[in-house]
C-alpha cells in the first residue's frame, strides 16, 4: 500500500479545488432528493489540513490553489461553495486550514444520511478520527478502501463513492476499474466519481477506455497547460458514473475557472457520455 503519501503537501491545490467544488455540487444535487444518501469515500486523508504546516509551506501548491480562490470576490456558485467551507475551518480553527472530502461531507449530512470512509495509513486514520471528531454518522475505517467501498454500498436508497488514490502504486489504475465494475454490479445506481492525475495522455486515455467498456462515463477534465512533461502532474480529471441531472453546469463552471485562474493555457473539456 501507498504508505509514504501524505496529501498534506498537496491540500488545497488545483486538483483538490476541481474534486472539492464537485463533490459539494454532487452532495447538492443528489441530496435534492429526500431519499437517504450514504456516502462512501474510499481513500479518506486527513480530514484538514494546516496549510501553515511545513509540507504545506515547502510544496506551496495550496498558493497555487486555494489562496487564489480566496482572493477571488466572485467566482461561480460551484466553486464559492468550496471558497466558503474553506474560510469557515480556518475561521474554525482560528489559523489557515483547507477541509479535506470526509470533512466535507460530514459537514452536510441530513439526519438520514451517512459517511463511510476508508484511510490504509494508521497515522493519518488517527488524525482523521480527530478531525471528525463529534461528525454523526460516520464511520473511520482504518481499512483498504477498495474493498471497503464495495462491502458498504446500501441495500437501499441514494449512494454516492468518491475514489481518491494516491496513484503511486501501479496498481491504483487497475483497483479503480475493479472497484468501478463491482460497484456497478452491486449498485448500478450509485454515484461514482474517481480522482485522476493527467501527466501524459497514454495512461489517462487508456484508463477512460477501460471504465467505458464497463459503463457510460463523464469525463470532466482540466489541463493546466500542454502535455509537455509528462513527469508533471498537467492537469486531472474526473470520471463520473451515475451523475445527477444538471451536475454538468457545475462541472463547467469548476473546470473552467480553475482552467483560466490557476492555469498557464490552460483548458477545461467535459466529455463522455453518461
Ligand atoms: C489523495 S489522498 C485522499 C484525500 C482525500 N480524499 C481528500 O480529498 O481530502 C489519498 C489517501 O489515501 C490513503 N490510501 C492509500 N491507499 C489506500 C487504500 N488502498 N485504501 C485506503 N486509503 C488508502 C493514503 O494514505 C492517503 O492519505
């Protein structure tokens, strides 16, 4: 397992801004209806993040992402949502803190919904526990969350999976689309969204090939520049199953803001079906 990640170097970056802004436009949208939600977020992180903290200060990418926002006096309803949630912790914690996506759901639980969340490394499990401390309605499991997501889809109502790896095993690709197909056997109707680098554009096509033979997908996608380098993270995407009607107005608006505003040319692309 990918024990040496730690997202405190990269919270609050452009990558997690286009996660966050959808994950909170995907929680409106499917929470629209009164039926209960359960969420599952496979790969759970820390829950916040210092961005005082030294990764934070060496990386600088939170600089680069959310300071950016925050600056901002207008950006687009999508992407305010996740300005506000992000000046509401550090107002909270009295200090510079970006919320990760299992604090962000806990947030937003109705009294009929709940949150599952998975997180492999014991260290950072404990600090989740600590940053959901007092949530109701979840439940920290210091577990593989593969497997995990799977085992706690409901017998009922509204499910929505967020999949979130590191990508620094092989393996994460190949895990993705298991998860994806059995998911999709047991729960068609489950809403699934899984995180993706795009460094070259092999790696990330060949991906997108291989959950379309599965199912239909939603590909939103942003670039922050050209495909020059491809040991640099260029730019992510997010592939989508299920999605709620109308989530693709959000999607352009959070594509395209942190396309144009964090971007060096950059450009933002939804596509697929689904
Ligand atoms: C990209 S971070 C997650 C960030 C979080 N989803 C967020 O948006 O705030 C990935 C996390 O997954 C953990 N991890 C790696 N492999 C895992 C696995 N198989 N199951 C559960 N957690 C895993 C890592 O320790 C790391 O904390």
């Amino acid at each position: 397992m990918a024990m040496n990640y730690s997202h405190a170097f990269h919270a609050g970056n452009f990558a997690d801004i286009v996660k966050h802004a959808a994950l909170l436009a995907l929680l409106g949208r499917l929470q629209a209806d009164p039926a209960p939600l359960a969420v599952i977020d496979t790969h759970g992180g820390r829950g916040l993040y210092d961005l005082d903290a030294p990764e934070a200060r060496r990386s600088a990418e939170a600089e680069r992402g959310i300071a950016r926002l925050l600056e901002d006096p207008a950006p687009p309803e999508a992407v305010g949502r996740l300005k506000a949630a992000a000046l509401a912790a550090s107002q909270a914690a009295g200090g510079r803190r970006y919320p990760g996506s299992p604090l962000l759901v806990a947030q937003r639980l109705r009294p009929q919904d709940r949150l599952t969340t998975f997180e492999f490394n014991p260290r950072e499990a404990e600090v989740l526990k600590a940053s959901l401390a007092g949530a109701r309605a979840v439940s920290v499991e210091t577990a593989d969350g593969y497997d995990g997501a799977v085992r706690s889809l409901p017998p009922e109502g509204q499910a929505l999976v967020l999949i979130d790896p590191p990508f620094e095993r092989g393996d994460d690709y190949d895990r993705c689309i298991a998860t994806l197909q059995a998911i999709t056997r047991r729960c068609p109707g489950a809403a699934i969204m899984i995180w993706l680098p795009i460094k070259d554009l092999e790696t990330f096509d060949a991906f997108v090939r291989r959950a379309e033979e599965i199912r239909p997908v939603r590909i939103a996608e942003v670039r922050l520049r050209p495909l020059l380098d491809p040991m640099r993270m260029n730019g992510c995407a997010l592939v989508l199953a299920a999605a709620p009607e109308g989530l693709d107005l959000d999607l352009a608006a959070i594509c395209e803001w942190t396309a144009s505003r964090l971007g060096e040319g950059g450009r933002a692309r939804l596509w697929g079906s689904a």
